[in-house]
C-alpha cells in the first residue's frame, strides 16, 4: 500500500483511484523513455534539437509543425520575403529543419516562421524562441537571434537553497522600480536584491519572466515559454541577476505559467500550424472558461516534452533553483475547479480530475529534483488535493510544498467582515494550522492578487485614507493609523511563526506599501502610477512605513535563529474567545497574542514549560512603532503548580496590553 494512504487511513476508500494515478505515471514515463533506455532528463532536451542553433560550421534550425505544407524563415537577412534558401525541409514526425551558413545570419537579427497549411498562411513566432522582442512603435514581436559573442558566464557555481525555513520575497521585476515605468533586470540586481538580503529572506520568486504579450496580464498569459520577457533587459542580465542572488545567499525560484497559454496566434501557440489542436485540447476543452486563454493537451507526448522541456530550460540554462507553478487547481480538474465546492475527499476522486494533468505534474517534480536535488517546487493549489506536496514514491505528486491559499483569504476575510471584537484566537490559530501533516505549505499573510485592481493590500484596507495623513510622525496620528500598524505586526507574526514549510511576502508589503496595484491599461491611460514600488517610504525615517519594515526584519531573523523553525512542533498553550488572547509554544519561544482592541491583561496566566523567559520581540516596541507598554528588559520566571510538577509546567504571569503580541525566549 503507498504510504499516502498509509499516512491517512480516511483515502482508503480511494485507494484504487490513488494508486491508478500512480500507475498511469509510472506507464506514461516508461513509454516516454522507452522503458528506462533513457532519462527523463535526456528525453526533455527538446530545447536542444529545436529552436536556432549555431555550430561550429552553420546554423542548424528546426520546428515541430504537424500540419504545415511550407515553412520559411523570414527577417532583417531576406526582406522578410519568402526565400527558398531560407525554406525549411520536412522531416519525420511533423519536425521541419534548415541548416544555413554561418554568414546568412548574425547576433541580433529579428525573424520569424512564414507557415503555410492547406488553406492559408501566416507568420509565427517559433515555438521554440530564446528571445523575443517587441518594436517600440509598431508594438510587433518578433523573434531575435542571440549568440553574443562574449555570453554570460555563471561565477557561482552549484548553489544549494537554504530552506530551514524558506523564506521567500515574491517579486515583479518590471514594478520594482519607483519611476513610472517598466524597471529592469539591471536595476533589480543592483538596487533590491541588496534589500532582499538585508531584509533576511533567503529566497526570491520572480513573476512575469516568461514572455508575455500584454504587460498587464501580469505575466500569466504567456506567449513564448522559452523566451524571458525582453521589456525588462537582456537574457544576459537576468543571468547576471541570478547570479548575484546566489552570491547573496539568495535562491531565485521562477513563478512558471504551464496552466494555459494565450489566445494570440501571432505571438503565441493559438494557431502555430494552422491546426487548432497542436498543443491545446480541440473543442470544447480548447478554451479555458475563465481566463480567455488556452488549455493545453497534457496527454499529448509531444505537449509533454514540450513543457518538460521548458522546466529543464530554465534550471539549465538560467540556473533557477526551482518553480512556483501557477494555476494547478485549474489543471487538476476538468472543471478547472470553477464552481467546485472541496468539502469532503470524494471530490478529489469522483472522475472529475485530469488525470494526464496530474501525470505531467508528477512527471515534471520528479523531473526537476532529477535535475536539482535540492531544487524547490511550490504549487499554487487551492482545493486541497491530498498528496499534493508528497513524495512520488509516497503517491504524492511530488511538489516541496504547496501554497496556503487559505490564509490570505481568511485574514482579508475578517479585515473586511468582522469587528475587532469577534477576532477570535481559536479560529486563528486553526486556520492557521488546519494542515495536512506530511505536506509542507507556504503560509503567506496577503497574495499580490488581493492588491489588483478591486481591492487593496491589507495595510490600506486597514487604515484607507488616513495613510495620506497620517504615516508622518510630525502630523500626529489617528486611531484608524495606530489599529492599522498594529495589527499588521500581529497578522505577520501569527502567520510566519505558525509555518509548518515556508513564509512568504509580496514585495512592499513588508512595509506597508500602500494603494493597489494597477497595471497600465487603457481605463487608466496607460499610467504605470500604481505599478511600482515607493521604496522612499520605507527608508524616509519621517515616515511610519520603516517601523513595519524594521518589524520584519526583525521577526525573520528570530524565526531564522532557530535552525529548521518550521519543523519544530507547534504547541498550543492557551486561547480564550471571551479574552481574545492566544499563546503558543515553538522549542524555547513562547508566542503571546492579545488580539482584544481595547482591553490589556494585567498578570494575565497560563501553563508553559518551567524556566525563566525573557521578551525577544515585541510589536508593541517604540522601535517598531508601538506605545512601549512593557518594560522587555524584566526577566518572568514560572510560578510552580503542585499540580503540574510532575508535567515540568508552571504559571507564566503577564502583563499583556490590548491589541499587542510579543515573543518570549526561555533562557535557562
């Protein structure tokens, strides 16, 4: 029996559905390799073959294209006009292939495919492009070739990621800069990764990096898979990027889009050749319902080996250190999970799931980690699919970890839903914790998607207008300002100390950056107003944005100081509604929570552990913005209990003031 069900004795009743998954992953890699003749590695070199290739002699270039009749290269070299020299010859299997002198074409050219089918023709970008740029007037993509002469080379060699725990700083490259434009490669490397260092991440996961034709779409309607988007600078300085994170100490994890394609047939795979169902399902699977994209066929060998492909591209050629893949709830299922409701363990197994989906999935884990032994793969998932982040050998599927997608949801919830008064510690600490124990998740406090336009990020929905006002420690402040900073440490603290796997956070949210983000779009005039960071907020000492910044700096490196933090257990001491108050246990770190906005607790009592503790952060410091309530340099020692000796606990005795949290170090 797999050790998935093993683990959970309610999956029983599934065990045939489980283990067939499993199977069909074990045949489908067999046929793929042609039974272990070779690697899955070797078989997803396909980037290798296909594509423009320059040899020693020539230019080798070919292109899978099943039911075209005629393929040309066109560009800069010949007019862009149909050409026989430039012609390329079919072959077996739908491949097309041309071989040029090294003369006929140089570094920078732009091209594209001029395809042909019964019944039409058009140009296309290949499939299999490394770089793609847009012209700056006529807005058109084209396909460039890129063999500097003196290419990057890595410096740092065989990175390994620190994960004990993975703390990760989600990024957009394009919106890190503060003027009101697309930032660049370049000034990331120099101008935040410094930050992210300094902030105490260990981890960066970057967005938008493949290329996507619609700035706005956030990069999640991509259109060349193998190409990283030319709007923020050159394949080069994104390596030299990467680079120097790993020279910080800093793993950088792609957010990897293989959920869907976009529609366009110009940029992208729509109609590459001609066919409606080169890569995608036909009919009515063609069409994602929800996203105005495309579904790609999974059960296709040569989808597989496309998207295969792309995953070993990336780690290879760009040395990631891992994916976050985007959209695995809509891939898992038929229904893209629309409309689902994930109440019991019959709805992961009531033949509604994709089972070539979940095969790729399974396939591309064990794929990266043969690649990467250490690499990092997250799953954005949100129904809750048992196995998700198990081992492949356990029946899982094969991720490191899965997104906690519940707990941005919840926290947003009671933001907007609930009084301070009904911020119950019970609920907050299941939410928290409701998790299935052999999986590791990535706990984050708020998604970037809550801060697109609609919404805002939790600090403006907490204090809205009065930010304008009231973030100058020279103009006072306001009730909706204080309740605001203060309960943006405490939603961090509880979220980032109750992890089981990984804490992630948006870049900006860190220090309350304020507003939403809105892409430029033609509702907004094209203005990149808000989608850039001001980092001058947080470094402007005048402001109130660094108290929250330096909060988080602060709190990552006590989570840090205690190697594999998300390991240890977490262990509940005392929660009560009618108070609002909750304490927790992690190893020699006691968690204090007083979520009740106007009432403080004066040698307020609960068990722990004997010994004495000293406070080793506290929200409420004048450091971090706070009234300084508490004098953290006193000692608190346990008081004994008759009744509890025999368990090693005593009374601990606090003084906890309203709306406040604070950790405390046993220290003897």
């Amino acid at each position: 029996m797999l050790k998935l069900i093993k683990n959970d004795p309610w999956l029983e009743p599934y065990k045939a559905a489980i283990e067939g998954r499993y199977n069909y992953v074990l045949q489908k890699e067999a046929n793929l390799t042609n039974n272990k003749k070779v690697s899955l590695s070797d078989f997803s070199s396909g980037y290798l073959y296909f594509g423009l290739h320059k040899t020693g002699s020539s230019w080798v270039f070919r292109e899978w294209a099943p039911n075209a009749t005629d393929i040309y290269m066109v560009g800069d070299f010949n007019g862009w006009q149909k050409k026989e020299e430039f012609r390329l010859q079919s072959k077996d299997n739908g491949v097309w292939e041309m071989e040029l002198p090294l003369d006929k074409i140089r570094h920078g050219d732009l091209f594209k495919l001029m395809v042909c089918w019964d019944g039409g023709e058009d140009e296309r970008i290949p499939a299999w492009a490394t770089r793609v740029v847009q012209d700056g007037n006529t807005k058109i993509f084209s396909a460039q070739v890129w063999h500097p002469e003196n290419p990057y080379q890595f410096k740092k060699k065989n990175f390994i990621p620190k994960a004990d725990p993975l703390l990760i700083y989600e990024c957009h490259i394009g919106m890190a800069t503060e003027a009101e434009r697309v930032g660049t490669y370049e000034e990331f490397r120099l101008n935040i990764l410094p930050r992210i260092k300094e902030d105490g991440y260990n981890a960066v996961q970057i967005m938008a990096i493949q290329e996507h034709p619609y700035y706005g779409s956030f990069g999640y309607h991509v259109s060349s898979f193998f190409a990283a988007s030319s709007r923020f600078g050159t394949p080069d300085e994104l390596k030299h990027l990467i680079d120097d994170a790993h020279s910080l100490g800093l793993a950088v994890i792609m957010d990897i889009v293989h959920s869907h394609a976009v529609k366009n047939e110009a940029e992208g795979l729509g109609r590459f050749d001609g066919s409606y169902n080169q890569y995608f399902h036909s009919g009515s699977r063609r069409e994602h319902p929800a996203w105005d994209s495309l579904v790609f066929d999974y059960g296709k060998n040569e989808v597989m080996h496309f998207l295969l492909s792309n995953c070993k591209f990336w780690l290879e050629e760009y040395q990631f250190d891992g994916f976050r893949f985007d959209g695995v709830t809509s891939m898992l299922y038929y229904s893209h999970g629309l409309g689902d409701n994930f109440t019991g363990y019959q709805d992961y197994y009531n033949g509604n799931e994709d089972e070539d989906a979940i095969c790729y999935l399974t396939l591309a884990n064990k794929l990266i980690h043969e690649i990467k032994p250490n690499a990092i793969t997250i799953a954005e998932e949100v129904s809750g699919m048992p196995g998700l982040a198990a081992s492949i050998e356990d029946g899982g599927y094969g991720f490191d970890y899965r997104m906690a997608m519940n707990v941005p949801d919840y926290w947003i919830k009671i933001i907007k839903e609930k009084q301070d008064e009904d911020w119950h510690p019970t609920g907050i600490f299941w939410e928290l914790t409701n998790r299935r124990t052999d999986e590791k998740t990535i706990s984050y406090a708020e998604s970037h998607d809550q801060a697109l336009v609609g919404d805002k990020t939790i600090i403006f929905r907490l204090i809205d207008s009065d930010m304008y006002w009231y973030m100058s420690k020279h103009y006072g402040s306001s009730y909706a300002t204080d309740r605001g900073i203060a309960l943006h440490k405490m939603i961090r603290l509880v979220t980032a100390s109750t992890i089981n796997g990984g804490y992630l956070n948006f870049m900006g949210n860190e220090f309350g950056h304020p507003e939403w983000i809105d892409f430029p779009r033609e509702g907004n005039g094209w203005s990149h107003k808000y989608a850039r960071r001001q980092w001058w907020l947080a470094d402007n000492k005048d402001l109130r944005y660094h108290y929250l910044g330096d909060f988080d700096k602060a709190m990552l490196s006590l989570i840090s100081s205690v190697k594999h933090f998300e390991k240890t257990p977490v262990v509940k001491l005392w929660d009560k509604n009618e108070d609002q108050v909750l304490a927790y246990q992690r190893e020699d770190l006691i968690f204090v929570f007083n979520f009740n906005p106007g009432k403080s607790f004066s040698d307020y009592g609960f068990l722990a552990p004997e010994g004495k503790y000293k406070v080793v952060l506290d929200t409420d410091s004048t450091d971090f913005g706070g009234n300084g309530l508490t004098d953290d340099s006193i000692e608190h020692f346990t008081m004994p209990d008759k009744l509890y000796k025999k368990d090693g606990k005593g009374w601990l005795k606090l003084y906890i003031p309203a709306r406040t949290a604070f950790v405390l170090k046993k220290i003897d």
